[in-house]
C-alpha cells in the first residue's frame, strides 16, 4: 500500500508539463528557484508551489544555500516510477509476443 502511495505522488507530480521541465532542467544540474523560474515567467512562489510538489513525491530534493533553495533530482523516487513502468513494459513485451506468435502460426497454416 506505501508503495502504490509512493506512485501515486509521483505520477501526480509528472502530469503537469511545468514540473516536467523542471526536471529536466535539473537532469543538466542543480538550480535555483529563482534559476528554474526565469525560462517559464513563473514568480518565485509559483515555482516554489511546483517545486514543493515534486518535493512531496520525493522526485526533488532541495537544500538552503545562504538565500537561496537549490533544487537537485531525488533519484531514488524516479526509481520506484521506472521499476514500475518496466514491469508493466515486460508484461505487454511477453503478451505481445505471444499474440504475434499467434498470428505467425496462424499465417503458417493459411498457406
């Protein structure tokens, strides 16, 4: 149950477009908010409302620098989503094979 929680938060987090910006600017380094906030126009309470999200889902991890908050991936989070994912791509990979299979042995007999 933690664990579908832990997702949840996640994928809650990765459905707006800002947020995956966001991460993709941190995949090149660690930001600022005042730094992730210029490209989008954004305030900097704005941002920090999308920051503070992804913070929750564990997707960012953000550390006081003398005034100003730097924003780092929290890897571990991106983790648990692409262990998820990559069981669900293995269980369509081994149905989809099965069905072209299939469909390879019926052709077979067509002919």
């Amino acid at each position: 149950m933690v664990q579908q929680q832990v997702l949840d938060r996640a994928f809650a987090a990765l459905a707006d477009s800002t947020r995956r910006d966001i991460l993709t600017r941190l995949g090149e380094g660690p930001a600022t908010i005042g730094e992730l906030a210029e490209p989008f126009g954004m305030t900097l309470t704005g941002l920090k409302k999308h920051v503070n999200v992804l913070e929750s889902a564990g997707l960012v991890t953000t550390t006081k620098v003398g005034r100003s908050r730097e924003c780092r991936l929290g890897s571990e989070r991106l983790d648990d989503v692409m262990h998820w994912i990559t069981l669900y791509q293995r269980l369509w990979e081994r149905r989809l094979d099965g069905l072209e299979a299939y469909f390879t042995l019926e052709k077979g007999t067509d002919e």
